[in-house]
C-alpha cells in the first residue's frame, strides 16, 4: 500500500492512526489507491459538517425582527 500511495511505511502507519500532522494530500492518495476517491467529496461537502453548521448557526441572530416593526404608524 506504502508503495503505491509513493509514501513510507512510517507515513502510512500515520494515516492508519488517523494522525493529524499528515497532510492531506497523502491521506487523498491513500483513498484514491484504496478506490474510495468519492470518500474525498464526502469530507469536502459541508452538508456533513454539523460542527460547522452549529458553529454557523450561533453566529445566527437569535431574532429576526420583520421591516418596519416597532416604528410607529404615521397619522395616528
């Protein structure tokens, strides 16, 4: 597998571990040599980050106040 992905053992042993100091480029090559290159769109698509979403969603407004509320009506 090493071999093919054109990476050392010691690298390869790194990726089985899930370490995050190697780049991502080399975890891309392990995939696209294991055949699972649609698992590289999955981890780019941001539909299946749901920290970011909740992260996303607290920089949200709690409330959102419809146009023209809280301005008094002219003429009465």
């Amino acid at each position: 597998m090493a071999e093919r992905a054109l990476i050392s053992r010691t690298t390869l042993n790194k990726v089985e571990k899930g370490d995050p100091n190697v780049s991502l480029g080399i975890y891309a090559t392990v995939l696209f040599v294991l055949g699972l290159t649609n698992r590289v769109a999955e981890l780019a698509d941001h539909r299946h980050d749901t920290v970011g979403q909740d992260l996303e969603d607290e920089l949200l407004p709690k409330r959102i106040r419809a146009r023209g509320a809280g301005k008094p009506k002219e003429g009465g």
